[in-house]
C-alpha cells in the first residue's frame, strides 16, 4: 500500500512539474490534517480550489469544510466512502480560497475536526 501512496504522491507532483514547465504555474498549500486524512488548497494557472484525503481504510467518510474569499458561506467537498482510495477536488475558482480544515465524519459521535488553515 505504501508503494501505491507513493506512486500517486509521485503522479500529483509529476502533473504539477508538467503543468508549470508548460507556462502554466502551479503550487500546493497547506494541509489540514486529522488523523492521516487531509484537506488541501491549491492553485493552479489563477485557479484555486480545495482537496479532501480519506488516508485511512475505517468506513468513515472525509470532507473538507473552505470558504473562498468572494463567498460568505462554508462550502465542503467530499471524499466520503472511508476506503483510502482517492481524493476529491474542488476547485476553478478565480478568488483565493480564504480558509479550510479536514473533518473525518462520525455517523454516531462527534466529526473530528482538523484545525483551520489560511493560506496566503
């Protein structure tokens, strides 16, 4: 399972060194973690946009709670199925995203929240 993690981290990077050596910029910003899942922002060419992680096999879903800077309401985007098996975007939007935080969703307790991250 280690190697697969590492060939997708591979795969991201790689698209990422390809859309920048083609004119386009492209970068990775900060990651909100609970447990190992993730949320993260991006920006891509004066996109910008929000990825949610599931990282652990447990049956419990991930979502990414964001907020862009031209919104006044918290949006989610989410990678729900608890199966450690992909990642979903959000995105292609032209303001920054302003803030968001991974939240591991508890169908009978409380969600786990990650901690608010605010990329510049």
């Amino acid at each position: 399972m280690k190697l697969l993690k590492f060939g997708l981290a591979s795969a991201a990077v790689a698209g990422i060194l390809v859309a920048s050596c083609s004119g386009a910029t492209a970068s990775i910003g900060l990651r909100s973690y609970t447990g190992d899942n993730y949320s993260v922002d991006w920006k891509i060419s004066g996109d910008y946009g929000v990825t949610a992680c599931d990282e652990e096999s447990d049956a419990h879903g991930v979502h990414a709670d964001y907020l862009t800077t031209s919104s006044g309401s918290t949006q989610q985007v989410r990678d729900g199925n608890g199966a450690n098996n992909a990642c979903e975007a959000s995105g292609d939007y032209s303001s920054h995203v302003y803030k968001h935080r991974a939240v591991e969703e508890w169908p009978v307790t409380t969600d786990q929240f990650g901690p608010w991250k605010y990329p510049s």
